[in-house]
C-alpha cells in the first residue's frame, strides 16, 4: 500500500469516525461540514475562467471523449428533461440542449456562481439559449419537485460535494420512475502501473501547470488530493444503490481513471 | 441501454461532426439547406466500422453520435456499396442484392445524400486567409495544371487500355497455341535424342571398323 493509500484510508477512517462530530475532508484536509462547502467554492470561484483551458491541457482534450461518452450512455432522446448538475462550464448541457430539441429542456445547475457564469456566457455566445435554463444550487439540497427529471448527470462534481449520500438521495428524488443518473468521475486506475504514473502526475505535474495557466497552484493540489479522496468504482456502486438506485452498473474509461456509474429509478 | 459504445467510437464521431459542420460553414450555400431536415435523424450503419453513425440536425448543425435507438431512417450498408451507388445511381438494384437496406422515410437519407453533393466550398477564398493572394493563386494555378494532366493521363490510359482490348488482345497467343506449341517441343525433344542416340551409335560402329 503506498503512502498515499495510507493516508487516504486514514483520513476516510477520521471522517467516518468523525461523522459525529460533523467533519468530513477537503482534499487530505480534516474540516468541519459548513467549511467544506465555503473551501470548495473558494477553489472554483478562483478556477473558473480557466477551466476548460485547463481540463483540456490537463486530459489532453480526453474529457471532452469521456463526455461524449457519457451522453452516448445516457441514452438521451427528444423532448427529454435533463438536468446537468455541477455542470461548470457547460459541456454536456450544451450537446444535451441539441439532442433533447425544441421540446425538451436541460437545465445547467451549479452550486458556483462563477462557473455558473462562465458557463451561462459560454453557451449563450454559442448560440445555445432555446431550451437551457440556469439554476445555482446545491446538489444535497435540489430545489426540483419529485420525479421532474428523465436524465441526471454529474461530471466531476460529485467528490466536491460535502455529502454525497444526501445528494445521491436528492437526485433519486428528482429523477422520474424510469429516469437515470450518469456519474462521471475521476475513480480507482485499474493497473498498478498506470496508477503509479499517474499519482507521480497528479502530485507533481498537476499543480505547477496549475500555477503556470491558472495561477493557483494549490487548487489543483486540491484537485489532485479529492480525486484520492473519492469513493472508488465498487464503493460508489453501493452508495447508488443504498440511495436507492437500480440496475447499478460502471464502465471504466482510460483503465480506470475515470468511471462513469449508472442507475435507474423505477 | 448498456454501454453498448467505447472511447474510440466517440473519438470517431467526434471528428466526424468537426469536418462535417467546419465544411457546412465553408459552404457556399450555407446552411439553410439542412432547415428542411431540422430535428431529423438518419443513422447509419457500415459493415466496416462495425457500429451506429447517427446524424441529427439541430440549430443549423449536424450532430453525430453512436446513437441508434431513435432515428427516422435507417440504412445498413458498406462503403463499397455506398460508393457504387453515388457512380450508378442503381438503388434498386442493390436493395435487390441485398448489399442495401433502408428502413424509414428514404426522403431524409436522399437530402442528407444532396446536401453533400451541394457542397460547394471556395478552398482558393479560405486559403488566402492564411497564405495571402499571390500564392493561393500560384497554388491554385499548379493544382489546376496538375488535375489537367492527370486528367489527360487517366484519359489516355484508358483510351490505349481499350485499344488494346479491342485490338491487340486478339494477336495474343491463346492458352491452346501455347499448349500445341509445347506439345511440338516436346515431340521435337524425343526425335533429336533418338537421332542423337543414332549418330553416337554409327560413331562407334566406324571407329571399331577402323580398328
């Protein structure tokens, strides 16, 4: 086990026994519940106007692949109401708002307001306006009816999230019977070659090209510590179905560096 | 749905729709060719590459994805056959052969198929946006000359290719004139070893009456 395993399984072991205490983790950090969220809004609202220069330097443009691959998967069909959580900068809302057509409807939520511009900018720039609408809020707490939704997805925003059981729960609650939710998410590499070479990335890499475009080294330390912080493939798979979720299944992409999980409401 | 798709899939349709709409907006005739099909969908699916290209118009843009579960038609062939059918214009004929199926409203798939034969782009307008004027058309110049005289080449090869069906094939040696011909050299083999044979014997029998 590597030391960053280690530490890893430590703090997970300090925040389920601090769950009492209402601690959780921000990165390899142990912090209060109510600071998360203000930490986690802090790293976004200093990212956000570089973020997609950034995603696209620091996949190598694969995320846009991962994407794809999502909306391929979600099975998405004209007319569908779809709601895009933690939808930053509108990727996927953007191709969604294109295959759900006039009659359908995505809706691009954020618990940041600075991606939520950045985004809202994004789209409307690209002509993207017909069907999208904008709402800033937080994922444990969706302010949707019950069964409103045909499509949920969450890319790379679930491990932000303070509790992603309480999200998972809300989510089941705004997705229609027959509705599913995507989560696409940094996860466990497969092989233990490709995870060495790419924590030696995450680690070293990542931040200086961090501090070099973005200006903010310690954000994409961030990055890097709650990509490990992240629940792997299996364990996310139960959480899905403790929140209720069935037919659970996840692909891997790129040998694991990034999973995506499905589950329906029925 | 399962995730009947991979990473290479993706990657495909990804370029695919990148070339597709960057030609549509080079396009002389812009976009208001695909209005009619707005929200349409034509999948297809090639022998070749083993999995779903669908194509749905929205906004003035073609999206294209792996989709297959929707479409408003549906064409299973290959690149072969999708090539004889541009050439010979023979639909039936392949539908009768099996090499094509269509299932849907076939109007979708004859737009689909007109708007990429109306393309019409100004490559010698979008060069000189990144060359300048005079070499656009030096370039432009040389490419002509050039298509002239590979023209000209493809004409007379073909014209001598015919020629040489028409005439020269028939002064060709036919397989039974080279098997009669090899029959004679065989027969002519066996008498000269026989006279061979002969002489040696008469050599012999002179220089032992010699003796």
């Amino acid at each position: 086990m590597s030391l960053q395993d280690q530490d890893r399984k430590d703090s997970i072991n300090n925040t389920t026994n601090n769950n009492a205490d209402n601690n959780t983790h921000f990165g390899y950090q142990t912090v209060d519940k109510s600071e998360k969220e203000s930490k986690v809004a802090g790293v976004f609202h200093s990212v956000a106007a570089q973020y997609d220069v950034m995603n696209d330097l620091m996949s190598f443009g694969i995320h846009r692949l991962w994407k794809r691959f999502t909306i391929d998967a979600s099975g998405v069909r004209p007319g569908n109401k779809v709601l895009d959580l933690a939808g930053g900068t509108g990727d996927l809302t953007a191709k969604f708002s294109q295959l759900v057509g006039k009659n359908g409807q995505v809706i691009l939520a954020d618990i940041n307001s600075s991606m939520l511009n950045v985004g809202r900018d994004k789209l409307r720039d690209r002509g993207l306006v017909q069907n999208i609408e904008y709402v800033q809020a937080n994922a444990q707490h969706l302010p949707f009816e019950d069964n409103t939704f045909d499509v949920i997805t969450i890319a790379f925003g679930l491990r932000n999230v303070t509790d992603k059981d309480e999200a998972l729960r809300s989510m089941y609650r705004v997705l229609k019977p027959g509705g599913r939710l995507l989560v696409l998410e940094f996860s466990k590499p497969e092989q233990e070659l490709i995870s060495k070479a790419y924590d030696f990335y995450s680690f070293n890499i990542l931040p200086k090209m961090g501090e070099l475009v973005a200006k903010d080294g310690d954000s994409y330390q961030y990055l890097a510590e709650s990509i490990r912080m992240h629940p792997d493939q299996e364990t996310l798979k139960e959480m899905m179905e403790a929140a209720g979720f069935e037919q659970t299944t996840y692909k891997n992409l790129t040998g694991g560096v990034v999973a995506l999980h499905k589950g329906y409401k029925f | 749905m399962e995730y009947n798709t991979t990473l290479h899939q993706q990657l495909i349709c990804s370029i695919l729709e990148k070339i597709i709409n960057k030609a549509l907006a080079l396009s002389l005739n812009g976009t208001q060719s695909l209005n009619p099909l707005e929200q349409k969908i034509l999948v297809v699916n090639l022998a070749e590459i083993g999995f779903p290209l669908s194509f749905m118009v929205n906004n003035g843009l073609i999206m294209v994805t792996s989709l297959s579960d929707i479409s408003d038609c549906t064409i299973h062939t290959s690149i072969k056959t999708l090539v004889a059918l541009k050439k010979q214009q023979q639909l039936t004929e392949l539908i009768k052969q099996n090499k094509l199926d269509i299932v849907g409203d076939i109007k979708i798939a004859q737009q689909f198929a007109q708007i990429a034969e109306t393309l019409n782009i100004d490559w010698q307008s979008e060069l000189a946006k990144y060359i300048g004027d005079i070499p656009t058309y030096k370039f432009g110049h040389l490419g002509k000359k050039l298509a002239q005289k590979l023209n000209f080449a493809f004409t007379q090869i073909q014209a001598d290719s015919t020629e040489w069906l028409v005439h020269e094939k028939r002064l060709v040696v036919t397989k039974s004139q080279v098997a009669a011909f090899n029959l004679q050299v065989s027969e002519l083999e066996v008498l000269t070893e026989t006279l061979s044979e002969r002489i040696h014997a008469l050599k012999s029998t002179i220089s032992n009456r010699l003796k």
